[in-house]
C-alpha cells in the first residue's frame, strides 16, 4: 500500500532505521555533535563540548530508532512497546489497557488490528507524567479503526517531556496489523479498549512489544 511506503531516515553507517516524524529533534542535535568533534581537533575548549553533545546524539539516535519486526498471529497485538501499566473493564462492557512508555522504550506505536482508519483526532490538554492517573487529561490524539471485531479505540497520549504526537495516517486509510501508524516522543502512554466479550491476554508490570505481543486471548 503506498501508505506504508514512505520512507524513514537512516543512519547508512549504522544501518539504523529511524523513526518519522524524529527529524526536528535529532537533526539540530547531530549537527552540534559533529560541529564540536570537528573543532575539538583543535580546541580543547570545544574538546569539551564534544563529550556531551555527542552522548546526547547517540541517546536521540537510540531514541528514535524504529527496528523492523516480524508481526505476530493473533487478533488483537501490541500497538506499543512497554509494560502493561492497568487493566480497566469499562462502563460500555469494553476492556482498557494502558501501555506506559518509557523514553528507553522504541516509540513508534503499530496498528492492533487491520482495517480502515475511521477518524484521528487531537485532544489537547496537559503534560503531567505518562504513569499519573491524571495523564488521562494529557495532550492525546484519539484513533478509531474500523475492523473485524468492529470498532477498537486506540489513545497516544503525551507525558511530561513528550510534547508532540506525530500521526502518520489520516482517516480512511486502510493499515495491516503491526502497520507503523504514528510516533510519541519522549516517555508517553498508548490505550487499547478492547471491545465486550474480549478477553485480555496480558497482565499488569508484563512488557509489551509493538507488533508483536498479543493482548487478547482466544
């Protein structure tokens, strides 16, 4: 699907795929790092600026790395690396579970199903951290997909540092499980509402993969 073509960055010499949507941050970073380390041949003044510019390149380079995956079978899959952070039944008989990101977790969140992309919505609001109760005001966009178990909800939302969800789809697109289907920077959260009659797969403190580890159980 031509959606699912477009490329991201890469790093040639490391042969690292690079998230989308990470170019405003880790651009201006690397360009500093290599400024430094090029004027640090000849100034120790700049020797010094080189360490921490550098270090703080290759923690942007880890950050927005986006590895390719081998989805997995199931209906229902990850659509975040993370650790499970609740389990929540809800009002209308569907199931949330909420994924707390941490910034050493790959940030880039896949679709949990197949299926049409039925509305992405921004929600704007705070930035208190991702693992508060009270993230739930957090900046978020909300997505709906259209899919074999009808309906599945899924929130991005913002923590203390991310300040910016970058959607890669807009609504009507159709996504394969475990497509790429948007990015949080910095340390976030992602719902999935599981819909009645679903059982949950995973439990509380349990690690998750994007693409890869199945929520729901048969």
């Amino acid at each position: 699907m031509p959606h699912s073509q477009t490329s991201a960055p890469r790093d040639s010499r490391l042969g690292v795929r690079l998230a989308r949507g990470a170019s405003p941050w880790l651009l201006p970073t690397v360009a500093t790092a290599a400024l430094s380390l090029a004027r640090a041949r000849k100034s120790g003044r700049w020797a010094a600026v080189a360490v921490p510019t550098t270090a703080l390149a290759a923690g942007m380079l880890w950050f927005f790395r986006d590895p390719e995956r081998e989805i997995a079978q199931g209906r229902v899959i990850s659509p975040a690396d993370g650790v499970v952070q609740s389990i929540m039944p809800w009002k209308d008989g569907r199931t949330r579970v909420a994924i707390f990101m941490s910034p050493l977790n790959v940030h880039v969140n896949r679709a949990p199903l197949a299926g049409t992309v039925t509305s992405v919505e921004h929600v704007p609001g705070g930035f208190v951290p991702a693992f508060n109760k009270e993230s739930e005001n957090n900046e978020r966009v909300v997505w709906h997909f259209d899919t074999e178990l009808g309906d599945i909800e899924m929130v991005q939302i913002a923590g203390a540092v991310a300040r910016r969800i970058v959607p890669y789809l807009p609504a009507g697109t159709k996504v394969e499980q475990g497509e790429r289907i948007g990015l949080i920077r910095f340390g976030s959260r992602v719902d999935i509402y599981l819909p009645e009659g679903v059982e949950v797969a995973v439990e509380v403190g349990q690690a998750t993969t994007a693409g890869v580890t199945r929520i729901d159980r048969d």
